[in-house]
C-alpha cells in the first residue's frame, strides 16, 4: 500500500518549475506535460501529484519527505532560489532546525499553501 498526496495549485507550470527546478522532483507519468490537470512528480520513494482539476477547498496540503541530510538539501535549494521571505516569523522555514520530538526539519510552502516538510532523525 502506498499514499500518494494531492497538491492543488492554481498554475501548473509555475508549479512544476518551484517543484522540478529548485526542489529536484521530476515529473514521472510520460504523457504528463504542463498543460496536465494532473502530474506526477517523484524523487526516490517520495511521490505525489500536482492538480489545477480539484475544486478550491483542496488548497494547503502537507507531506513529510524522510531524507539523509536536511541541511545540506537546504543549501542546495536556496543556492538554486529557494525563496523563504514572507515566511521571517518561521524559523522552520528558514533553514533546518531540531525539534523536539527528535527530529530535524525545514518546511518548503509553494504559492497554493502545500508545505513538503524534509525531514531526517537527530543522530
């Protein structure tokens, strides 16, 4: 079994350059284009859909994506353009930090309000 969330978004293609571009998923069904109501985006086991088909309750969602070094994925992403202002009074989404649950984590929201949260165990 398998849970593969849906995000909603209101453009695709600025969509998929935030997710494909910056954050390294890549679109996955072959005859998915950018003109798709739907598109399938992974990286490793991490998986989900983009969608402009739902109807407007759906924006907002949240996905945790389980990875090997958060603070290196972050570098990356903000030397690639990762924008965090507008979002000054999270300190979560301004670079990684542990929480205390054990885990240390950073939070990336698109335009839509769809956070993936990468996160990885303290050692």
């Amino acid at each position: 079994m398998k849970i593969i969330p849906v995000f909603k978004v209101r453009d695709m293609r600025s969509a998929l350059v935030h997710y494909t571009q910056v954050l390294d998923f890549v679109m996955t069904d072959p005859e998915d284009t950018v003109d798709s109501f739907v598109v399938d985006l992974g990286n490793g086991d991490a998986c989900f859909q983009l969608t402009v088909h739902e109807g407007d309750y759906l924006f907002g969602s949240v996905a945790n994506v389980w990875v090997e070094d958060v603070d290196a994925l972050f570098a990356k992403y903000k030397q690639r353009g990762l924008d965090t202002s507008g979002r000054e009074a999270s300190p979560v989404h301004q670079g990684p930090i542990n929480q205390s649950w054990g885990r240390r984590e950073f939070y990336v929201t698109d335009a839509d309000r769809n956070t993936l949260r990468f996160v990885m165990r303290i050692k």
